[in-house]
C-alpha cells in the first residue's frame, strides 16, 4: 500500500517548542497571564479589532458571546444549514433555536436572502459561519442586520487569513470567533478566542468566562452573575504567540496548497475547488473539491477511490438539520444536495509535491472512472 496522506497535521517548530517550555517552567505565580495577555494583544492587533479573549475553544467562545449578547430562552438564531455542530450546540444550551437556511452553491456559506426570509420577531442574531476559509457576503449581512436591528455573528474558525475587501474574517460582525483546534491554521491544541469592538460585550465576556468574576473584584470569590468557565491556559497560550508569529507564513502555505490543487485541475471540467471571488483573499484552511452534478460522481465514490490511494479524505458537513437531534429541512436544496458531491482535501503544512499529485489523481479518475 502506498504511505498514506493524512488530511491534517499541524505545524510545530522549535519556536513553538521553545515557547511551551519556557511557559511550563516559568509562566506560573505573577506570570501566570504573560503569555496568555500577550497572545490576546498580539491577535487583536493582527485582526485590527479593540478585544480579543482567549478561551478554551471555538464553542465556548461562540456559547460566551451570545450569552454576552443575552441570547436565551425562547429566542431564535438564524445559520446556514451547512456547519459543525459546535456553532449551533451554544444555541440549543442557552434555550434558544437555530433556524437553518440554505448555503450560495458558489461560496457554500449562509445565503443572505434565506437570512433575511427567515428572520422574525425572536431572531437574536444570524450567524455567519466562513466555511473552509470561504467568505460569506458580509456587505449583504451587514446591511441585513442593519436594516432589521439584527446583530451579525461571525463563525470565523476556519477563516484566519481570510479577508473580506480589506476587513479580516472575524473582524466585521459584533463579535467573531476563531478556533486553535490542531486541525487549525494556528493551533495551541484546543483553544479558541473571542474577538469584538465592542466595549461593554467584551467587558461582560470577559466576567463570564470567568465564573460571572468581573475584573477588579474587591470581594474575594465572589461571583456577581452566573458565568462559564472557558479560560485558556498560559501554556497553551505560550503555543499560539509563536503560532501568531507564523501567521502570514502559514496562511501563506495553505494558499500555495490551494493552488497547487488548482493547477493539476486547470482544465478539468466539472470540479469547483474553494472560491475567492475579487476583492477578497481567502484563508484556504480546507482545500475541497465540488464536482458537478452532470459528473454522477458521488460522495462515496470518493471515499473508496481515496481509501484504495491510503489518502486521508474528510466529508464535506453534512446538513446540520439532518442529524439526529434537528428537524430535517431538505427544502435548504444547496446544504442538502453539495455534500453529496464534495470532499474535503489533504491540505497538511508539510505537504509534498508528490503527495498533491497523488491527491488530483484521485480527483481525476473519479471524473473518468
Ligand atoms: C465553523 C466552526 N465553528 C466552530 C468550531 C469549533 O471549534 P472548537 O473545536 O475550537 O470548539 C469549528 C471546529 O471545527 C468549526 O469548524
């Protein structure tokens, strides 16, 4: 069998080595936020926003944040159909529900027309989740939240290095959210951050993910409103500094990835890789190839021919309403029908030449075979 290609693998150096150590050995007692105060500047700077919070993960940040918001029971909050499960799973906890509508078969994120169709007189807020570093039309929800008094929540976990005419993926909503998962562009192993202009959400955030401890506290252990505890460690922290001194580096690899892919396939008909329409750069954190529907080939054609190659291939989300725990919405037509014809592809730090040409292969020959 030939070695096989995994889909993922993060990118560690010494730098990260180095900053992991020193932070076990020394970022304890007085210094137990160093790293973790110099990570949450560092990030806010690179993304040009006012806060940014660290916390364990993408969920609790997006959980934290529309605590922070008052989402709760009762209330309704509108995202496309196509996601994981961890930006809908904070709604169904604090009481709310998660209104599915279809994804822009050209950019697989929320269409903003079915937001705005589905809005109502409980909608606290539409998501806008920037799949596979793809970019939803921000001006199109801006304007829409703008217009319906509705806040724009930006999911930009697999979006860093994603910029939408000239505004970072993360940066435009009131507030965004980003994963360090190590399947990640940047990663601290699991972790997430939390990031908004706004003054008194980030102050309120901050007090929650603490317990309900506002900063400042005087009385000692003495929360003042029930909260959460979604703090990230100083450790982990130390990891992502060295990660956000790599940031243009690594964005920069996963583009070169992309294209690569889009090369071996120029002139292929039939397969849509991740779209970057103009004024917008995109992240290219998960390389996927579409095929069309004129093509037959199938979601499970393509897991046997890459299982055959011993390539690591992940699916495409499945709709979100079609698991177990939503009321199925197959009238959401792109979210139920794309995944079918999709497949996400190897796109590891360290990936060869040999290992991509092994990668269009397979997408080549499901065309023909
Ligand atoms: C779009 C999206 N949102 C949220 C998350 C959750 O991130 P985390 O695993 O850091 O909670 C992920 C992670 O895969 C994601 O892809």
């Amino acid at each position: 069998m030939k070695p096989r290609i995994p889909y993922t693998r993060p990118s560690i150096t010494e730098a990260e080595v180095r900053a992991a150590t020193d932070a076990a050995r020394d970022g304890w007692g007085d210094r137990c936020y160093e790293d973790l105060q110099r990570f949450e500047r560092g990030f806010a700077a690179h993304l040009g926003v006012r806060h940014a919070i660290a916390t364990s993960s993408c969920t609790g940040a997006i959980h934290l944040g529309m605590a922070a918001l008052g989402i709760g029971d009762g209330d309704e909050v509108i995202l496309a159909d196509t996601n994981w499960i961890a930006s809908a799973a904070p709604i169904v906890h604090l009481g709310a529900r998660p209104v599915f509508v279809d994804i822009d078969p050209e950019s697989w994120c929320i269409d903003p027309a079915a937001a705005e169709r589905a809005i109502t007189p409980r909608t606290k807020a539409i998501v806008a989740v920037h799949l596979y570093g793809n970019l939803c039309d921000m001006d199109a929800l801006r304007a829409i939240g703008a217009r319906r008094g509705i806040p724009v929540i930006e999911d930009a976990a697999e979006a860093i290095g994603s910029v939408w005419h000239g505004r970072r993926a993360g940066s435009m909503g009131r507030f965004g959210t980003f994963s360090f998962h190590g399947t990640k562009t940047i990663t601290t192993g699991e972790g997430g951050m939390l990031v908004t202009d706004d003054d008194a959400l980030a102050e309120l955030a901050t007090t929650l993910s603490n317990h309900g401890r506002a900063r400042g506290q005087v009385k000692q252990f003495w929360p003042d409103m029930l909260g959460f505890k979604f703090k990230m460690s100083n450790v982990q922290a130390a990891i992502g500094c060295a990660q956000l001194a790599r940031v243009e580096e690594l964005v920069a690899r996963k583009r070169a990835i992309l294209d690569g892919y889009r090369r071996r396939l120029e002139g292929t008909n039939g397969i849509a890789l991740n779209p970057e329409p103009a004024g917008t750069v995109n992240g290219a954190w998960m390389p996927t190839a579409v095929f069309d529907r004129s093509t037959g080939v199938t979601r499970e054609r393509l897991q046997a021919a890459f299982a055959v190659e011993n390539v690591d291939a992940r699916v495409f989300f499945h709709p979100l309403s079609s698991l177990p725990m939503f009321t199925p919405c197959p009238r959401n037509r792109n979210a139920w029908d794309i995944p079918g014809r999709a497949i996400n592809l190897p796109s590891f730090h360290d990936i060869t030449e040999d290992e991509q040409d092994r990668v269009a292969a397979v997408l080549r020959d499901c065309l023909h075979g």
